[in-house]
C-alpha cells in the first residue's frame, strides 16, 4: 500500500440533484460535460489529478496546497465569465472543498480521513465560494491568498472539530469573484463551445483513461524509471488512439453511406445513451423513411447540444419527401432556434404548381404541406398566437 501527502479537492455542481429531476438524459450529460469542459482545463494548468467523478462532483488531488486554493478560485472565476455570457438555463454554479492530508493511494483511487473531511467542508460550501481547512492554510503560501476565517465546525463522521477558512472574494458583484488572477496564471484557455460539447465526450473519456492508466502504472510499479514509466503510458495511449479510431459513429457512417439498415440499427443499439446516440437514431429512422420519428429524434439532439442533429433538420427541410420536410419544420418550429428561420422562409415562399394547387386541400387534410408546416413553424418562433 502507497500512501501521499495531497491536497485534496472536491468541485460540486450546485442543485445538481434537483436539476436531474426536470432534465432528460441528454441535458443531464450535457450539463455534466459542460462542467468538465469548464474546470478540467483549469486542473491541468496547475497540475492537478482528476481521480474520479461521481455524478456532478469532481474529485483532483494536488501536490501542492497553494495550488490547490489558486485552482479552486481560478475554477470559480472561469464560471462566472461563463455564466456572464450565456442564458439562465445554461448557467451552473460550483462549490469547492479543500483539504490536505496523508491518503492512502489505491488503484487510482484516494481514501482515507482527509478526503472524508475535504467531503464535509465541501458540503458546507455554498455557491461560488471556496472552503478548505486549517490544515491547508498552514502549509500554504498564505501570501497568495486572502481568507476569512469561519471557525470551528462540526463535521459528520470527524471525531474533532475542524477549522474552516473561505478564500475572500471580491465585493463588487460586477467584478470576477477572485479578481481574475489565479485565473490568469492558468494561461489561456480554450473557450467552450456549446456546440461542441458533444465530440468532447469522446476526448473526456480518453483522458480519464490516461489518468487511470498514469496512476495505475504508477502505483502498481513506483519503482520504475521515469522514462520505462513514460514508454508503458505511451503504448497504453496508443492502445487508446486505435480504439478511438475504431469508434462506433464512424461504423455507423460507412453503413449509411452503404444504406444498410441492419448494420446501422445494430450499431446504434450498441452505442451509449446520449446526444450522439440520439442523432444516429434519428438518421436511422431517416433511413427506414420514419420521417415524423426522425425529426423527434434530431430535436431531441438538438436540446441536448448536438449540432450534427439541428443541421440535419435543415437539411430535412429543404429537400427530401414531403412527410420529411413537414416533420423538420415543425420540430424547428418547436426549437424556436432563429437560424432556422431563412430555411422556414423559403419553404413559406415557395412557388406552387398548378397540379399543387389542384392537390393543396387533399395535402393539407392528409398533413403534408411543407408551405403551411413552415408558415406555422415560423409563426410559432416569432411567437404569434
């Protein structure tokens, strides 16, 4: 058995439960890759270890106490820019625990009394604000950081009192709430693209596996040289690349390119649930013509942040069979998305032949009419009762 003295720290998305309760399975993911999206960079640039996530909390461990409270407030700062630029619905608020302390080192995994704590002080922690203990504060770098002391606390399962501190944030709510500067010794760090969250759901999964893998080599050999330690992790990454090549969305794209149903519904089946799962779904009734279906489908994706699924309902309503382009605009319809309206105006335009206008009643009675599924659909998004 290994053991370590680290800094322990917890990130939490605040309401995370109650949040679960009003989302689909698709906003919950996303919900949950915003966040890494959000805090993980941050990790790396001061070297932090992500262990392990449990719902929407994040364990990291740090060798270094004062990186671990100038992590955890360049983390707070990050979000708040965040939530400073996107709508109320997409906006998460974090809370953060620290603690340090010797732990035992288990494959891959940390446990022991100072993560217990580190768990109780995060519980404490309200949002937006970073909690960490007496311990921290006295192998830190107190020049770094300011810090209102919160006395003695209670902690459930901690036979003692624990000392608790909370890093001081700024009092000008218009300012970022640690001023920026532990987020700016961070470096600069990619923005997040709302779009995008989805194909980083393939890149978060390699790298907890190249976590797990560095801490697994790393306990399970302590002995060996760092170089010999290098060449297992890089043969373990490049397990990991052939893998990703291999993955089930590009088996899926062969076989629509083939039109083969059977191979498409058996990959589709095997894929994970999720937003990319949602798409394919939908390209898979495309492709059985269950057009109604697949436009649900393609929404759904859309909710949940999956571009691939609004750009096929566009595409769905501008060309295709009839039933095709009157599913799609309606599901664009209910989106309320603006990008749709230019395509919803131009089918509302289009120019009818004398034999459409001869079949518009019976078209209109059978539900498929595109010009007056787009008319509906662009009266819904500009709101008109």
């Amino acid at each position: 058995m290994r053991t370590a003295n680290l800094a322990i720290v917890f990130t939490d998305i605040v309401g995370y439960a109650d949040r679960l309760s009003r989302q689909t399975y698709e906003q919950s993911q996303r919900m949950l890759r915003l966040h890494e999206a959000l805090v993980l960079p941050v990790f790396r640039a001061y070297r932090g270890r992500r262990v392990k996530s449990i719902g929407g909390t994040l364990l990291v461990t740090f060798e270094s106490p004062t990186d671990a409270i100038l992590c955890a407030s360049a983390v707070q700062d990050r979000i708040w820019e965040w939530n400073k630029g996107v709508p109320e619905w997409d906006r998460i608020k974090v809370r953060v625990g620290v603690n340090v302390g010797e732990v035992r080192l288990e494959k891959g995994d940390v446990f022991g009394e100072p993560v217990n704590i580190a768990a109780r002080v995060l519980g404490l922690s309200d949002a937006g604000e970073v909690l960490f203990t007496e311990s921290i504060w006295l192998s830190m770098n107190r020049n770094e950081i300011e810090a209102d002391d919160g006395g003695y606390q209670e902690l459930k399962g901690v036979p003692e009192p624990v000392r608790v501190f909370r890093v001081k944030p700024c009092a000008d709510l218009t300012q970022r709430p640690y001023l920026g500067k532990a987020l700016q010794r961070a470096g600069k760090l990619a923005k997040v693209d709302p779009t995008r969250l989805t194909s980083s759901e393939v890149r978060g999964h390699l790298r907890a596996a190249w976590e797990s893998a560095t801490g697994h080599i790393a306990e399970a050999f302590p002995w060996i040289t760092e170089h010999a330690r290098a060449l297992a992790i890089g043969t373990a990454c490049l397990m990991l690349g052939v893998a990703a090549a291999l993955l089930t969305p590009a088996a899926i794209d062969r076989a629509l390119a083939r039109h083969d149903v059977p191979a498409v519904q058996r990959h589709v089946q095997g894929m994970r649930a999720g937003p990319s799962r949602t798409y394919y779904e939908g390209r898979l009734q495309e492709e059985r013509k269950e057009f109604e279906g697949a436009a649900r489908s393609f929404e759904a994706g859309s909710r949940a942040g999956e571009r691939r699924a609004f750009d096929r309902l566009l595409k769905m309503a501008q060309s295709g069979p009839c039933e095709a382009r009157v599913g799609a605009a309606r599901a664009l319809g209910r989106l309320g998305d603006q990008d749709a309206i230019r395509v919803l105006q131009s089918m509302a335009s289009e120019p009818q032949t004398e034999q459409q206008q001869q079949d518009g009643l019976l078209a209109q009675m059978m539900g498929c009419n595109p010009r007056v599924a787009a008319h509906d659909a662009l009266e819904q998004i500009r709101g008109a009762p």
